[in-house]
C-alpha cells in the first residue's frame, strides 16, 4: 500500500537538486545538542526495538546514525563538527554524505527517514551485511526502502549530484577606460565539473581601481552575467582587481557531524555546512590619458669650424604638464607586454647666420636649413643623440627639433601621443663658426724728412657678406730712439710712446684708410692694429613669444661675461703687435748748422719778408692729438709763442743786414 508514495519519493529526489540554497537552512556555528527521542523511521517487526530512520535533536535538528555496529545514541549528548575534516572518510564520501543530508536530512515520512539510513550505512559502512540485512527493518516495505536507498545513491553519484566543491572563475577585460567581468560559477561534481547556467545564484562584486555606471564600487552580480564598469584614469598604466562572492551554496563535503560524547553512534546531522566562494582578478592596460614628452636638447658644440659636423644631444622626458603626470605613456604589444609609446624626434638645423638668432616661438621665414636628421626612439625617456651635420661656413647655427604625433602608428600609442616642438634660437642650441677674415696693414709713408701725417691702410679679405661692421683700431706707437726689428714684438712694447690712435670701420672685403696720425717728433714709428671682433649678440625675446620648454617668456639666459662672450662671437677679438716693414714710420730730425752766417746784403733797403715754413695738418676731428715737436737740443715744445719769437729774431737779422752786417744762408 506504501509503494506509490516510495516511488513518488525517488521521482522528486531529481526535483530537490534544483532547490536554492536558502531552502536548505543555514549553516550554525558547532554546539552540544542531545538526541532526545526517535524520529521517522521504522522499527522491526520482529523484535520491535530494531531501528531505521532518524533520531531527533533538542535543537530542531535530526540525524542518521553512521555507526551501524554502535548502540543507538538515544539520550547521548553531541557535539557538532565539520565532518569533512575529522579524516574519518574520504572526500567522495563526505561529499555523498553532505549530498544526503542536504536533500534527506529532514525527510517528512517514515520511509524516505529509513531509505535515507541506509543510503548513509551503505556509505559509512555495512560492518559486512548486505543492504538487505538493515533494509528489512521496514518489514514489509523492505524493497521499497532499499530501492528508494539505491536511488538516492545514484543521484549523488550522477550528473548534479554530490560534489566535491564548486568554484567562481572571472573573466576581466580592459581596454583603456572601459572594462568589463563575467562571474562564472562551477561545480566539481563527482561526475565531472559543470559550469553554472546563468542567474543560477545571486552575488556581490567589488571594484578597485574602477567604478560602474552608477559610480559605485560594488554592485550584485548574477553567476554568467557580464558587468560593465570604467576604469579609474591615473597616469601612464590603470589597474583594476574585481571582487566577487557568492555565499550560501549547496555544494561541498562539507557535512554537519554529530560527534557521540559516549560510546553510542555519531549521527549524520541535517542542515550541512554550506559553502560561500570568492574569486579576484586583476588586469592592467594602458591608460587612456594622453601622454605627452619633451625634449631638453643641446648642441655638441659651441664653437666648430667650417666643414665639422655638429650632433643635437636629446634628453628625451615626460612633459610637466602631460596628463600621465611623470609616467611615460605605454602600449599593449602584441605579446600582451606593455612597451613604451615610441616617438620620432626630427632635427633641423638652420643656418648660417650673421647675427646670432633671437628666441622665438616660430622659425623665421626664409631661415637657410643646413639639414633635417630623424631619430626613432624605442624606448623611452633617456639620453639620445641625432646624426650629424656639416656645418659649412662662418656664422650662426641653430637646431630646433620636433616630436609629431603623426609618425607614431595608432596601435602602438599614436592616437593617445601629444606632438612638442621646441623654440629657435635657444642659447644651448645654438652654434657658432667664427670667421676668420685676413687683415693686411700699410703706412702711408716710411721715411720723413719733416713732420706731417701718417694713415693706415687696412686690404681686408674673407669679411662675412652681411656681417654688421668691426671696429680696427690703428696705434702708432713712437717717437722711438731705434728702429725696433722687424717681425718681432719688442720686450714692453706695451709701455712705448703713443703719437696717436684712429679708428677704422669694417664691413666688408676691400681696401680701408684710417684716418691720419700726426708726427712731429724725430724718430722711429710702428703701427699696431687690434678689434674687439664683432662682439657677441645676445638677443632679448619679447614679452610672450618665447616658447614654455625654455624659460619665461621675455628672458633668455645670456652668457657669462669674459671667455664666453668671445666664444660667442661670429668675428673673436685679434690683434697684431709684431713689428712689420710695412708699418714701419721714420721721422729725420734736420742737422743744426755749426755757426749761423750773416743773411746776405739786401738790394734795397727794405728787409726781405721772410718765408713762413709749412705747418703740419691738424689732425682729425676726434682724434688724439700728437705732441708738438720738441727742439733736439733743449727737448722743450713748439708753442705759437715761440714761434713768434724765431720770426722777431729774424727780423732783426735782416735789419742788421741793412746796417752792413755779413750774414750767413740758412742752408
């Protein structure tokens, strides 16, 4: 009469499986219980004490015994436990277990109580009966139980059945600001693992490092369904780990025991252990800010000559202001690496010019290029260098260099680079190749015989076409007792007599005059020449034009005074002490007569006017006058007062001639 419901109890058996985990009851934490009584099940028959089926517990709970050879533990105190780890079975059998006790723990009839004992001695052990020994507790309904048992055994060990575990996988994916996680749940059945159909049971996600649409960092994410979120933007990289838990599930070896304090059966409790699992996964990419470099840059040399070739020198860096902070933007490679954004820096070099370059923001229009080197640059920040370039001739040269975002390909970072370029005529970019123009000096005259004027004559070649002027200034050093020799620099000649000094403008190849030097004085005379060279330029930018990478706008740095101001000049000082033939100047004081003769007797009375002697020119407008010349005998100078009385005293001379005086010609 019983063996219709016996089989409507093994059809639902499949039918439990799909109940929720909150339909099974909580896990409790581990207390002293007593089995208070008999709960369903069935006695023998035949000597109506045997037992199959549950006992109940003073806390709701209800138990099979798993020591089938033990007394029964009516009235014994227990103490519960995680029996899949008190070692007494392996983790197939708590696995079976905990699967029994989950679906058949609380049965609501006396058979499915006593098919559920013998399913649990049929795993805990039959101390060497058969199923049958125990079935025929339930007297007549023997069959059905030890078939209800049976069937109970082959749901545990089929498909969804018992399980060892189960396992949440995460699938994170990021891709610059967007990113997205699939939660998958598996279970490692006894059969095999079986991943989760989708929204099979609830979960909490976590988000570090991102947020989701909502802008909050955790949200409840089914099993299979994918979540969306965006990636917190800082700096070059983003990283971002998801969190995900999903508690409460009815999978596991994880079974409740009832440990006997006495020396009666341990029960297997209803309401196992159930079983919460966590996963976390971290991926990184590269940010979606842009990324911006720069470059501080310096030419090989100040100072070349003509036919060397110069280097731009390249301290490659991230930009202050990019929006990656101080980290050099990456990409992803094809090996899944993150490798730095490559970047191509393109140097020109401009020139020659004849007046150093100002700063400024842009290249002047018409600017002469020399040439337009490029270098490809892997990897990252660090010190480069460009190929060279010849610089050709005398002047100014400037680099300026250039990063376009346009010659970074876009999977490899190039629609995230951000272009710079840095502004002409920046002093450590800046290069000059001094000229070297030859000076040849001539003397207007060589030998005097009377004071007079004397210029120099400047032949110039190799002048800069363009160049503003130089100033040569010409010293006449003398009046000397001796010829100094010739092609030497006298010992002192620092502290030597100046007759006088001109200047001369030069600004191009030809023949230059000075202006003249007056000599009056007996002696020797040498011209020396020397220039403060072209001097160096050292242009202001205007307030606003001068471009962010190099200062502040309306300042350059100037150079140092001194060796660095000269090193900067396109025509350095020169001079030229050295005594040359054709500087040479020799004033011949006249010889004194031994006696003054008495001037010859006039033909008439009247006495002859005398003959004024020739006076020297005046020297220039602006130049040093020269020292009147002295008497030789009494080294006294020639002022118009003394020129007065030489002529009175040849007045009386010629007066005395009329008288009859004899006179002698002044030869």
């Amino acid at each position: 009469m019983k063996r219709p419901f016996l089989v409507l109890l093994a059809a639902t058996a499949a039918a439990l499986l799909a109940l929720p985990a909150a339909a099974l009851g909580t896990a409790l934490p581990a207390f002293a219980v007593q089995a208070v009584a008999h709960g369903q099940g069935v006695f023998w028959a035949k000597d109506h004490t045997s037992w199959i089926g549950d006992y109940a517990l003073d806390d709701g709970r209800s138990g099979y015994c798993i020591d089938v050879e033990k007394p029964p533990p009516t009235g014994a105190g227990i103490d519960y436990a995680d029996g899949s780890e008190s070692g007494w079975f392996s983790a197939d059998d708590s696995a079976r277990l905990a699967y029994l006790s989950r679906h058949w723990g609380s049965p609501g009839d006396p058979l499915t109580a006593a098919a559920g004992q013998l399913a649990t001695w049929t795993v805990t052990g039959l101390a060497g009966h058969d199923q049958a020994y125990f079935a025929q507790r339930a007297n007549a309904d023997a069959d059905l139980v030890l078939g209800a048992a049976n069937h109970m055994l082959a749901l545990a060990n089929g498909t969804n059945g018992a399980s060892r575990g189960a396992s949440v996988a995460i699938a994170l994916t990021l891709d610059g600001a967007s990113g997205s996680a699939r939660p998958d749940l598996t279970v490692d059945y006894l059969s095999g693992p079986v991943v989760l159909p989708i929204y099979s049971y609830p979960g909490t996600m976590t988000l570090h490092g991102a947020t989701f649409a909502n802008g909050s960092r955790s949200a409840k994410v089914a099993n299979g369904a994918t979540a969306y979120f965006t990636a917190d933007q800082k700096g070059a990289t983003e990283s971002v780990t998801v969190e995900v838990g999903y508690p409460n599930l009815p999978y596991g070896d994880d079974f409740r025991l009832g440990r006997n304090t006495g020396g009666s059966q341990n029960l297997l409790v209803s309401q196992p252990y159930e079983m919460e699992v966590r996963a976390s996964a971290t991926a990184s990419g590269p940010s979606a800010l842009p990324f911006r470099p720069r470059v501080q840059t310096n030419t090989s040399a100040q100072v070349a000559e003509p036919g060397s070739t110069l280097t731009d020198d390249l301290h490659l860096e991230v930009h202050p202001s990019s929006p990656t902070g101080a980290q050099w933007g990456v990409y992803r490679a094809r090996d899944g690496s993150m490798d730095p954004i490559p970047v191509v820096i393109q140097s020109v070099l401009y020139g020659p010019f004849v007046v150093r370059p100002g700063e400024s923001a842009e290249v002047p229009d018409g600017a002469p290029e020399v040439c337009r080197v490029e270098l490809t640059v892997e990897g990252g920040p660090g010190d480069y260098r460009s190929n060279p370039c010849v610089v050709p001739a005398a002047g100014y040269y400037v680099w300026t260099d250039l990063i376009d975002p346009v010659r970074t390909p876009t999977d490899r970072g190039g629609g995230r680079l951000q272009g710079w370029r840095s502004a002409f005529g920046v002093a450590s970019e800046t290069t000059v190749v001094p000229a070297a123009p030859r000076i040849e000096t001539v003397a207007s005259a060589h030998d005097l015989s009377a004071a007079g004027c004397v210029s120099d004559s400047l032949s110039v070649s190799g002048f800069p076409t363009g160049a503003p002027g130089i100033t040569v200034v010409s010293t006449l050093l003398g009046p000397l007792p001796e010829a100094p020799t010739p092609e030497s620099i006298p010992s002192g000649w620092e502290s030597f007599p100046v007759a006088g000094r001109v200047s001369t403008l030069v600004d191009h190849d030809g023949i230059h005059h000075s202006d003249c030097v007056p000599v009056r004085e007996p002696g020797h005379y040498y011209f020396v020449y020397s220039s403060r060279g072209s001097g160096p330029t050292v242009p202001k930018v205007a307030a606003g034009s001068a471009a962010d990478d190099h200062g502040e706008a309306g300042t350059v740095a100037e150079p140092e005074a001194g060796a660095s101001l000269v090193a900067l000049a396109l025509i350095p000082p020169f001079s030229d002490a050295v005594v040359h033939d054709a500087e040479s100047v020799s004033l011949t004081a006249p010889t004194p007569p031994t006696s003054t003769p008495p001037p010859p007797a006039p033909p008439t009375s009247t006495p002859p006017t005398p003959t004024a002697s020739p006076m020297p020119p005046s020297p220039p407008a602006g130049s040093t006058p020269a020292p009147v010349a002295a008497l030789a005998s009494t080294g006294r100078s020639i002022g118009p007062s003394a020129l007065a009385t030489a002529w009175s005293v040849l007045g009386v001379i010629a007066g005395l001639a009329g008288l009859g005086l004899t006179a002698r010609r002044w030869r």
